[in-house]
C-alpha cells in the first residue's frame, strides 16, 4: 500500500504530476503525462483462483516478469521497461527487477485510448485499407515470435471447448438456450475435424489475447496490447487464431468485406494460406469468447452492453445463416 500511495501521490521520484490511477480487475495502472507504470494487484480472488496466483509475491512476480517479456517482445514500442521499487526511509527507490524488491513495476510509453482499435470501430474510424494494414501488421509481428509446441491442436481445441463451456455458463446475461447451441456446434465441430486437425499439426504456435479492446491502431500502425493470456495453456493453439480474434471484431462491427482484408493482409505478411473453409467455425469460436467478457465489463461501464449486444445480434445472425448440416 506504500508503494501505491506513492504513485497515486506522483512521488515516485522520476514524475513531477498527479497520475491519472486507473485500477482494473487485476492491476493498478498510474498514466502520467508520458509514461503509465502498471502494478499487479494480489486480490482478485476469481483470477487467483482460475488462472494465476498472484496472492504471492512469488507468483506476481513470475506472472509480471512473463507478461512484460510477452508484450514487450510484440509491442517494444509501448512496453519500455521492467522495474523493481523498493520503499527505503518512506521514499520509493527504484532498482533492478530483483525477488528483493518490493514490487515490480511495468513502465509503458502513455498511448491514446481514443486510438484503441474498439474506439475507432465504434466511431467507425476504420477502412478496409485499415484492416488490410491490421492483418498484415500483426502478421509480421507474430512471425517475429514464432514458436512450437508439441500439444496437439485437436486436444488443445477440446480444452479450449472445454474452458469455452465454463466461461460462458459463468455469465448470466448470456442466453443459456442459444448457447447450447453454439458449443455443441463447435464440439460437433472439433470431433468432425479430428483427422484433419491431426494432419496439421505443424500448425501449432503462439495465440495472442488481442481483440479489438486489446489492439491499438495509431497513424497506421497495429500494436498488440496487453496480449499476454490469463492462462498459460492459452498461450499456444492453432496458430490462426490470433488474426481471426482481430478479424471477426472487425467483421461484427464493419462487414464481411472488412474482415476479408485482415485476412489478406496477413495471409500476404505470412504467406500463409488460411483455412478459409472453416471461416464459420472460427469466427463462432473466436466471438464466443469476447461477447461474454462485455458483459463481464458491463458491471463498470455500462456502455458496454450496447457492445455485447452487437456481438450477441451478429453471432446470431451468423449461425441462423449456416449450413449446420455440413461441418
């Protein structure tokens, strides 16, 4: 609480300002005039619990130092630097990033919310030109941290399914009737397919939590924020997944032609070619995932239930409009 008092107070000694604090479910984040430094909080009970503990000193530690080589490594132009503060005959003292240290603190370059890609869709801001330059641009960035993982990606969507299920059953907002119909789809999905997911294999990689609340789109350029995922083993998957969570934001907001550009764009960055047949499956799959999580941030801000509401008219739409038969 020192440490926090410190930066709320601006006195932290390389600040002259009153921050603006913002406190999110699982951090406290100070925004001042060229810099935001993010602490993690230890006291999200639900978070500590379902995906990492950081109720510890030891495992807010582990999670702030993966987190920030993450981000850092997809998006150095925001995520500057990892520090240790330390407080010292009531003063905060920085230092390297050490287990001695009080706290680790997350420096960031400050950047323009009204540039954050969920903005700019609601006030329609975004061209197809736009979304061509989004695709492309996350497809180089996510070829620069290219990795495997020996999981196969078959097992990998049943787990997925699985979390899918609870997380959706967690949110009482979400029509549980229409639901239904939505997971078994993408069950009926994942068994339909095991033989191909099998045969591709090699098309495990990296999977970015980034979706349009967790993208900015400044003067052309696409950076990846707060991409690091609450749970590790969301960290891998079909390695698609990323742009298609981007493009299917995208397709909600804007249209089929939109989300056919991001798809181009990174297909050309990547020269890899998408699985174009399984449009439907992926973007049910990748919607399902951030509709309830509005919801979740409805509870604060209430605008946000304008935005679950269109994600919840699109997936509809979507699925009343598919050949279900055929999978």
């Amino acid at each position: 609480m020192e440490i926090i008092e410190a930066f709320k107070a601006g006195k932290i000694g390389v600040e002259s300002s009153i921050p603006n604090h913002v406190i999110t479910a699982i951090s406290n984040v100070f925004v001042f005039e060229n810099k935001a430094y993010k602490i993690y909080k230890n006291d999200n009970q639900f978070f500590n619990e379902h995906f990492n503990n950081l109720s510890t000193k030891e495992g807010r530690f582990m999670f702030t130092g993966k987190d920030f080589n993450w981000n850092h490594e997809l998006s150095p132009e925001i995520y500057v630097e990892l520090r240790g503060v330390r407080i010292e005959n009531n003063l905060l003292v920085w230092e390297e990033p050490l287990g001695t240290s009080d706290e680790l603190v997350v420096i960031m370059n400050k950047i323009d919310m009204a540039d954050g890609l969920l903005n700019k869709l609601i006030d329609e801001r975004i061209n197809k030109e736009d979304c061509y330059k989004i695709g492309y641009q996350l497809g180089e960035r996510l070829i620069r941290v290219k990795k495997n993982f020996p999981i196969a990606i078959y097992d990998d969507f049943i787990a997925r399914y699985k979390d899918l299920d609870a997380w959706l059953v967690s949110v009482k907002e979400i029509p549980q009737d229409r639901v239904r119909n939505y997971l078994d789809y993408i069950k009926n999905f994942i068994e339909s397919h095991k033989e191909d997911f099998d045969r591709i294999n090699d098309q495990m990689g990296i999977c970015l939590d980034v979706h349009a609340d967790n993208a900015i789109y400044s003067n052309g350029v696409f950076l990846p924020i707060d991409s690091y995922a609450p749970k590790e083993d969301w960290l891998h998957g079909y390695k698609f997944i990323s742009v298609y969570r981007v493009a299917t934001d995208i397709y909600a907001f804007l249209g089929k032609e939109h989300f056919e550009e991001v798809l181009r764009g990174y297909s050309n960055a990547t020269n890899e070619k998408l699985p174009r047949e399984w449009d439907d499956f992926m973007v049910i799959y990748c919607e399902l995932i951030v509709w309830p999580y509005q919801y979740m941030l409805s509870e604060k801000d209430t605008w946000r239930l304008d935005i679950a509401k269109k994600y919840e008219e699109f997936i509809d739409k979507l699925f009343s409009s598919m050949n279900k038969s055929i999978l």
